[in-house]
C-alpha cells in the first residue's frame, strides 16, 4: 500500500467501522500464550516461509508436505503478527497451502491500539489497492498451487477482507470470523462456495442485527451459508493472544470451521 494514501478522506461508513473497532479494542494488545502457539496437526517443519509476488512483500507461506487445497489467510486489524502466522501453521497443518498475506505492507505489525487504528484506517481509504493485493495473493496460490480447491478466512478486519475477496476471486468457501458485512443481495451475487460466518452473541463492534441483514441477504442472493452466533463471546473471542479471548468459544468456532472444510474443500 503506497504511503500517497496516508491522508486520504474514507467513508463515514469505514471511519465509523474503525472507529468501532477501536472501542471494541480498548486496552486490548497481542500477547503471546501458550493457547496461540499451538503446534499444526500434520508436521509442516521446514515448510514455511515469507514470500513476495507482483511487488507484494511479507507474506508468510506455510504448507503440509502434500496440500490438498489452499487458504488465503487475511490478518486482524492489529497486522499479519505471530498469532496469524500461527493460524497458518494451523490450516496448513490440516492438509493446506496456508498463504497469510499483509495487507498493511508494514512490519512489524501493530502492537497498541493507537497503532492498529491508523494502519486500519490507512488500509480502509485505499481498498481498490487492497482488492487488487487480495487477487494478486490468489493467482499467486492458483499458480503455485493449480487444480486445487480454494478457500479463504479473515478475523475482525480480515472478516471483512475475506468476503471481499470471495466476491472478486471465485472461493470453493469462505470463512468470516466477526468481520465488517455486506447486505445487500445483489453485490453478494458473485459468491461461489458455501460461506460460514461466526460471530460473538456480545460484540458491539460487528452488531447481531447487522449479521441478521446480511444472513438475510444470503438468504436472498440464494447463497449456501451457515451463520453461528457463539453465545457468551465477545468480539475477538477466537484470538489466544488477546485479552477478549473465550476459549469455550473459541474451541466451539474451531469445531465448525473443521466440519465446514470437511464439507467443502477436504471431501
């Protein structure tokens, strides 16, 4: 992302959305634990490494010795940090090509509130570029990786990101964890695959009725989905390292993505 955009003016709709993470992150930081480094199921030692494509730098590329199908992995607002590179690890650990892009193009990523807000809100005025990123990330998958079932996932930011790639790059499925939506039918059109979304019945940033429009739009649109609200968590409720971090809830979301991706993209 070109530093030209630092000051652009984004939507009220965007500053709002930034605005609102920013409350939902109050005090909030990265930290490591021992629940956001666990180690993949399958060994993928000596199997991950940082990449760059079509100019794009920071990139982190985790596999399994023989992947079955690909995720393009799309980072929190805090930036593509360990936590997300440990994701990686986990999808690739499950039999894929796990590429965890950085949509920030800036390292390290953030580490204090302050920080994610204005990275988040540098992204946000300058999302044809972050559209153009996603599918650059995607061919690049498509070409390291060809005849392989595609699919993608987001937390909080990347939620948000994560749909959108689906909606410029054909995905065999897609997973939204408490990201920014869509709610209207027809820009929901170009979905593909089956779409999960997990959302925290206590989150004020990513609100219950805003995630009833957009199931309602799925709905509408004719789209395969399945929406689960977890009750009792709050937004970032699936991420170890932070302080909003639940892990019944966590481990009940983990359940559903693995039978989402039996289903779709490991049957």
């Amino acid at each position: 992302m070109s530093d030209s955009c630092c000051d652009a003016p984004i939507s009220e709709r965007d500053e709002a959305y930034v605005e609102a993470m920013a409350k939902e992150h109050t005090d909030d930081a990265p930290v490591s634990t021992p629940a956001s480094q666990t180690l993949p199921i399958l060994s993928i030692k000596n199997r991950c490494r940082n990449v760059e494509f079509s100019g794009k730098q920071g990139a982190y590329l985790a596999t399994c010795d023989d992947p079955v199908f690909t995720i393009l992995i799309i980072h929190e607002w805090w930036g593509l940090n360990d936590q997300i590179r440990s994701m990686a690890d986990q999808f690739a650990g499950l039999g894929g090509a796990a590429l965890a892009v950085d949509l920030y193009q800036t390292q390290p990523p953030a580490s204090e509130v302050k920080e994610a807000r204005k990275l988040m809100k540098k992204a946000m005025s300058s999302k044809d570029e972050l559209l153009e990123h996603l599918q650059q990330s995607c061919r690049y998958l498509e070409q390291e990786y060809p005849n392989l079932k595609r699919a993608t996932v987001g937390w909080c930011f990347g939620g948000m990101w994560a749909l959108q790639a689906s909606l410029v790059y054909p995905m065999d499925c897609t997973i939204i964890y408490y990201g920014h939506l869509v709610t209207e039918a027809a820009a929901l059109s170009p979905l593909k695959g089956p779409l999960l979304g997990i959302f925290g019945a206590l989150d004020k940033g990513i609100k219950l009725d805003h995630v009833k429009e957009f199931e309602e739009a799925l709905q509408e649109a004719g789209k395969t989905h399945e929406i689960c609200i977890i009750e009792g968590a709050d937004h970032a409720f699936a991420n170890p390292s932070s302080k909003l971090y639940n892990k019944d809830a966590a481990d009940a979301a983990w359940k559903k993505v693995l039978s989402f991706l039996q289903s779709t993209v490991l049957c």
